[in-house]
C-alpha cells in the first residue's frame, strides 16, 4: 500500500476546510515546505497538493509556495487546485511538479481536457 500525505494551502499555509466549507479553515502549519520535508522525513515519497485559493479563485494563487515545494524536497508531486488552461499546466510543468490534477474543468470543459492530454502526450 503506498500513502499519499496531503497539503491543502490557502494564503500560503496548509489549512483544513471543515466540510468543504472556505468559512471554516483549521490552519495547521504557516508552512507548506516545511510540513512536506515533515512528510518526506516520515518516509512520505508522494505528496498530494491543493491550492484551495486557486480552486476557489479560478486560477493559481499558490504557485510559488507549491513550486518552493518541489524544489526543497525529492517527493513526486501531484498538484491540482485551479488548473484551467494550458498555461497553468505548463507552468507547474516546467516547475517540476509530476502530475497535474484537473478537477471541475472536466466537466465544464471536456474539449480542452481532450486538447491538453494531447499535448502533454505529444
């Protein structure tokens, strides 16, 4: 069994929503980098990361911290959290970031799924 730690981050820190709800955030580290090196340190070689601000928002708001993450720790990344174009993609690409998540954009745009699985696979 392999397990995933995760990191939700809103305004730069690893947060919790209670129920899904952005009114009701248990911050639990300032620290994203720091809680991921934790993980690694704990024998994690995978990591599950959400920009919160950017699902909410539409776009990244994360990028930097989520970027920081990868460069300060050897973990194989999984990124989601307001990837909704080709740009974004490409972006958490070139910053080393292993998987991309898409979430919501599935289903409101399934064309440009179909057009950036072409590409990554191109």
């Amino acid at each position: 069994m392999i397990v995933i730690p995760a990191i939700d981050i809103i305004d730069g820190k690893c947060v919790r929503l209670t129920q899904g709800d952005y009114n009701k955030i248990h911050e639990y580290n300032s620290d994203p980098v720091e809680q991921a090196r934790y993980f690694e340190k704990e024998g994690a070689r995978y990591l599950h990361v959400i920009d919160l601000g950017g699902a909410k928002k539409g776009s990244p708001v994360n990028f930097e911290v989520i970027k920081r993450i990868k460069e300060g720790t050897s973990l194989t990344i999984e990124c989601g959290g307001g990837i909704r174009d080709k740009k974004t993609i490409n972006d958490y690409l070139l910053a080393g970031i292993d998987y991309i998540i898409l979430g919501s954009i599935i289903f409101k745009n399934p064309e440009f799924v179909k057009d950036a699985l072409k590409k990554v696979w191109e």
